[in-house]
C-alpha cells in the first residue's frame, strides 16, 4: 500500500516531468542515494562524463533520493532509469505491476562493496576470536537462522551441532544482528534463507544508538561473547570472519576478488530497472547508456572509481544480453 500511495504522489511529478523524458536528449534517474552524501553519484557522474564522450547531445537529470521513491518514478512516467543498490522489494514489484500492467526491466550494473557504508557492502557471519570455527554453508546458515527451514531439515542450536567438540560442544549459538527492517537483514533472507522472514527466536537484535551503529554495537557485544555467531555488513574489528560456501564451490572470505566473482554467496548487486514493456524497445538513448555501463569500458570505470566492484565478464555478458 505504500508503495500505490507513493505513486499517486508521484503523479504530479511525472506529468510536470513527461516532456523531458524519453526524447533524444534527457535521462531521467532516480534511486540509491541521499542529499548531500555521495553514496553512487560519483560513480553515476563517471558513466555519465564517459557516454557524453560519444553522445554529447544527451543530458541527464540525476534524483537520487533513495531506493524508496525509484521505482515509482518508473511507473508513474517520472523517471526513465531506477538505480538500487538492492533488487526491488516485492511490495515495490506488485505496484509496479498494478501501475504499468507488467514485470520492471532490470539489469545488474555492478557489486556492492566488501565494507564500504552506503555501497552496498557484503553481510558476513563473525564469531568471537577463541572461536574454533572457520567455515560455514549456506545450508547451515538456514538452520542457524531460519525457522522454516527451506534450506534443510536440521537446526543448528549448540556449537556441537556445527560440529564442535569438548567444552564447546553443549554451548548454545547466541544470535546477533540488525533490526530486522535493516537493508542487511532484508538482502540476507533472499540470499540465505530462501527469502523466508520467520528468524530463530535465540536472537539479540540492535540498532543504532549513542552515536554508535549497530554494527559497531554488535561487534562489542560480539568481543565479550565466546559463544556469539553475528551477522554484520562490512568489516568488524576485534572478531574473526567465518568463510562460506554457496551451493556449489569451496568456503571463501568476502573481498574483491570473490565479489566480483560471484563465489561469496552473500555479495550484493546494484541493479538499474526500466520501463520497457515486454518484447519491446527501450528508448535508443536508454538503451545506449545502458549497454555503455556494462560494456569493458563502463565497468574500468567502476573499477577505478572506488566503493563498488565491477561484474565479472560472464555477468556483464549476460546484462548486455538482455538488453537485445
């Protein structure tokens, strides 16, 4: 409901913006961002001075208000391009689908970063340094986490369900991590548990307070707690990184190198969504600033601006694909 009654508001915007769009010389983008931070304005600017290089006669109107509004600026007509450093919710896909009479477009455009904040930076799994552990599955993350269980069958309550031994072995898991309306904890229940939102009961949950983010909070809380297993965005200091392993391939750290790859199963993407209706063109000059940011070229660009990661070959490939 939220997102239908963002777009009434937005209806005013799109037909005061209608003219400006979908001709040969405008671009309208909204999405990830906020006034007076650069989250992806840099890295948009650089795709954006790259392209001009070849089509000086395009303009573009960047309104990078945050995820919230992007993708009913989409179906209201208000805006041409959405950038979100997530995929779209499903509440934001069924107004969409209400609004326009079809599924959003969408490509990837880029990985999110290992630890940069507002750069989509990839959750990793932390345990207290004296913690034996080095390695978990995704599997196992469902049965840590999840109380539907669409991974398997098995929880996993004590350390000795992870296969810990002596002193450790009867220990119970306590569970830290964000609130659960974070954007970490949203993109986990997609990439880990099978999008189910039904959480264990053993967990502490933490928020942003006194000047500290709940990162850092949890962190602390992680330090003091030999029997912790937390799930943190970014880097954490003072606790010791768990390796995972995806449905296929061995366990790896999150870093460059296995985001860009791919092979962290819990590496964010940024994605750009359009309004193209299926089996139909989308605007030349859309289409070109497109197939520019995924091309060799726009992605050396993501690699030298810092904050995000570039696709890997194979991924650009298929984004430039699907823009046939």
């Amino acid at each position: 409901m939220a997102s239908l009654a963002l777009g009434v508001a937005l209806g005013a915007q799109a037909q005061a913006a209608s003219a400006m769009g979908g001709g040969a010389g405008a671009i309208r983008i909204w999405g990830h961002g906020h006034k007076g931070e650069d989250y992806i304005l840099t890295l948009l600017r650089a795709w954006e001075d790259g392209f001009r290089k070849t089509h000086p006669e395009v303009r573009f109107d960047d309104e990078l208000n945050g995820n919230a509004s992007a993708i009913g600026g989409l179906f209201t007509g208000a805006a041409d391009l959405a950038i979100l450093d997530r995929e779209a919710s499903f509440i934001e896909v069924d107004a969409y689908q209400q609004g326009a009479g079809y599924d959003p477009f969408r490509i990837a455009v880029a990985r999110g970063s290992v630890g940069t904040t507002h750069h989509a930076p990839a959750p990793a799994i932390y345990v207290n340094e004296a913690n034996p552990l080095s390695q978990l599955s995704v599997q196992q993350l469902d049965g840590i986490f999840d109380a539907d269980h669409r991974l398997g069958t098995q929880s996993y309550r004590t350390w000795g369900d992870l296969g810990l031994t002596g002193a450790w072995a009867a220990k119970p898991i306590q569970l830290y991590m964000p609130e659960i309306q974070s954007a970490e904890v949203q993109f986990f229940e997609r990439a880990a548990l099978q999008g189910s939102q039904k959480f264990s009961c053993c967990m502490k949950l933490f928020e942003g307070k006194d000047g500290a983010t709940a990162e850092a909070r949890i962190e602390a809380a992680l330090a003091k707690d030999k029997y912790g297993l937390a799930l943190v965005a970014g880097g954490a200091a003072g606790v010791k990184a768990v390796a995972l392993a995806g449905a296929e391939g061995k366990a790896v750290l999150p870093s460059p190198e296995t985001i860009t790859a791919g092979s962290y199963p819990l590496a964010r993407t940024v994605y750009v969504y359009a309004n193209r209706k299926p089996k139909a063109a989308t605007p030349e000059n859309v289409a070109e600033f497109l197939a520019y940011i995924v091309s060799a070229e726009g992605q050396a660009i993501v690699a030298r601006t810092g904050g995000y990661l570039p696709l890997s070959p194979e991924l650009a490939a298929k984004s430039r694909e699907a823009l046939k």
